[in-house]
C-alpha cells in the first residue's frame, strides 16, 4: 500500500518515518517547498538498511506523484507560535488544507482522508466539505493524541507504565476539549478509587492544556512526535483492518444530538475507513460539554467561510 502524506513538516516527516519504520506502507511526502520533501525522502531512504524494512519513500512536490494512495494525511499548514490559539490558524489553514483536499482526491480518488492541520474539527469539515467524501472515508485525528496525553498524566502522577492507563478524550481539538476521567482506568481500575477529584481536575486541566504547554517551551513550533505516533495508529488501524474503537473527528448525522458539524467521539476504524460510531451514555455535564465544544466548532466554521 501507499500513504500520501500533504505537509512535510516535523509532524508530516515523523509520520513518514513511522509509517515505513513500522513497515506499513510506502510514503509519499509531498511540500510546496522545492527540495525539502526530496531530501527527506532520501534520508529516510538512506535509513532503511539500517532500519531494516524495504519501504518506498518519495519526496514531491507534484500531486501526479501520490497518485493511488489507499490514505492521504494532510498536515499542510502553519502551527502555533506561543501566545497564539489553534483558531488563530483558521482562514490561513482553511486555504492550504481545501486545495490539498481537493488536489490530492483528484489523484487518489479511493483514498481514505486524515486531517491532522489546526484547528483540527474545522479543517476536518472544510476538507469533507471540499471532496464530497462520504463521512466514512474523512476524519480528523486529535483525539488519540488527546488520550495519549490524558493517559501520560495520569501514568506519571501514579507512577505506572504509560501502558496500562486507559483513558478517552472527546470533542473538540481545543480548550473545550472532554477528557472522559469516570472511564479512565489503570488495568481496568478506575481512576476514581485511585485519585481524588481534585487531583483528576488537574490532570484534566493539563491535557487540556497539552499542546501549549509544549509550543510555550519550544517556542518554535509546537509538538510533533507524539502527534506522528497518533496519526501512524489510525493508519495502522486502516491498513490491517484493526477496526480499532478509537476517539476520531468525525461528521455527526444527529449523533450525541448532533448535527451537521464535526468533532471527537468513539469510532471503529478498518479498512473502510469509520465503520460505526459509538454513543456513549454520556453524564449531563458531559453533554453540555459536548455540545458547548460543538457550538465553538460551528461557529468557526462559519468563520472561516466568512
Ligand atoms: P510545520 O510547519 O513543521 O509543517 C507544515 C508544512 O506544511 C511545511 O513544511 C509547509 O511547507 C507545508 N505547507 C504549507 N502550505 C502547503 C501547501 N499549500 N501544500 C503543501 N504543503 C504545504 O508544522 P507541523 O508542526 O508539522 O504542524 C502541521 C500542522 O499540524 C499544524 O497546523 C499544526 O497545528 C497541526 N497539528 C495538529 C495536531 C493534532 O492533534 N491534530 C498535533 C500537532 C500539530
């Protein structure tokens, strides 16, 4: 199989690198910058013996090349600078995540979509939007790196391996984000026996803030390896069929008293891409939470078309 990644940037080359080091598929980097997705490419060719896996990298800056991609990632698009909020990106972003939508279908016309580019719900409805995929076959990735990080919170204050927390986060990329904490668990263990509330509320309150705190102190740029190991399980998940119950963006068809807008919730993914969404009997607070996350998604929909 082939993976097109749109963006060759530290998440779009990482995920280059994982996605042929866990042997997976071959990759296409494609960057409107000449040269740099070339040499990344060859870089990356240049690893392979010593990686040992025989996957095809190639770097582009011509759509013809991605041509029959079974899944496009698209991570084109600026990141955050420090001070800055993911919907600051909005029209800017807007732009470069609908023309690569757009160019990259029009090569790979069976592909499934990865949207990874900021504010992540938004760009995600703009570029279902922009192809006329069915919902299926277009989703946003946010949540499992929002989980992974609820989960790494959670693992350092226990001191337990990273492995055995289990935690799920919905809703929107963002401040508005739903860490779910009544079904995190250690082992099966919920958190609540192990935690009290207002230890979780702080946990809670830095995975929220999970993406700034990392864009604070780099101050160029914001994270990019645990984003790249996010996405490789979504397309991992796709390419061999896993149908994974993961937390996606997904387009709501009156899911969760939803509609018309995208945003995280549980989904099983395989080889077609989302084969169900889950519904999960939410909490009231964490309805309001839900829809209240919802609401700020639709009105930068509506933003960026502005
Ligand atoms: P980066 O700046 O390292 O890479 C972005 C790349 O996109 C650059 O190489 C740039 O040349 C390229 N690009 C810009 N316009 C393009 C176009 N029209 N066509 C093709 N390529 C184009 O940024 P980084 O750190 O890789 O982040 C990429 C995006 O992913 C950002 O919007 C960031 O906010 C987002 N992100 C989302 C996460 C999530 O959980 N959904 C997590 C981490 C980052």
């Amino acid at each position: 199989p082939r993976v097109t990644i749109v963006g060759a940037g530290r998440v779009g080359s990482t995920l280059a690198q994982r996605i042929a080091e866990k042997n997976l598929a071959d990759v296409v980097l494609l960057d409107i910058v000449e040269g740099m997705p070339q040499g990344l490419a060859l870089d990356l060719m240049e690893a392979r013996g010593i990686e040992l896996h025989n996957r095809q990298i190639v770097g582009t800056n011509n759509y013809a090349d991605t041509a029959g991609s079974q899944i496009v990632v698209i991570t084109a698009g600026l990141p955050r600078k420090p001070g800055m909020s993911r919907d600051d990106l909005l029209k800017t972003n807007a732009k470069i995540v609908v023309e690569a939508a757009k160019n990259a279908i029009a090569c790979s016309p069976h592909a499934i979509f990865i949207v990874v580019t900021n504010p992540l719900d938004v760009m995600t409805y703009l570029a279902w939007q922009a192809t006329g995929l069915s919902r299926e076959r277009i989703m946003g990735m946010a949540g499992v790196l929002d989980s992974a990080r609820f989960e790494t919170f959670i693992a350092l204050e226990l001191g337990v391996l990273p492995a055995d927390v289990k935690a799920m986060v919905l809703g929107s990329h963002g401040d508005l984000m739903v860490p779910l904490s009544r079904y995190a668990t250690v082992n099966g263990i919920p958190i609540t026996e192990l935690l009290d509330a207002a230890t979780i509320e702080r946990l809670v309150q830095r995975t929220r803030n999970g993406g700034a705190e990392i864009v604070e102190l780099m101050q160029t740029g914001g994270a990019f390896f645990a984003p790249a190991s996010a996405t490789s399980v979504m397309v991992e998940s796709i390419l061999l069929n896993q149908s994974r119950l993961l937390p996606i963006a997904t387009y709501l068809q009156g899911e969760y008293g939803l509609e018309d807008v995208v945003i995280g919730v549980p989904c099983r993914l395989g080889c077609g891409g989302i084969e169900n969404v889950l519904e999960l009997n939410l909490s009231d607070s964490e309805r309001e939470a839900l829809h209240t996350s919802a609401q700020s998604v639709r009105q930068n929909i509506v933003r960026a078309q502005e």
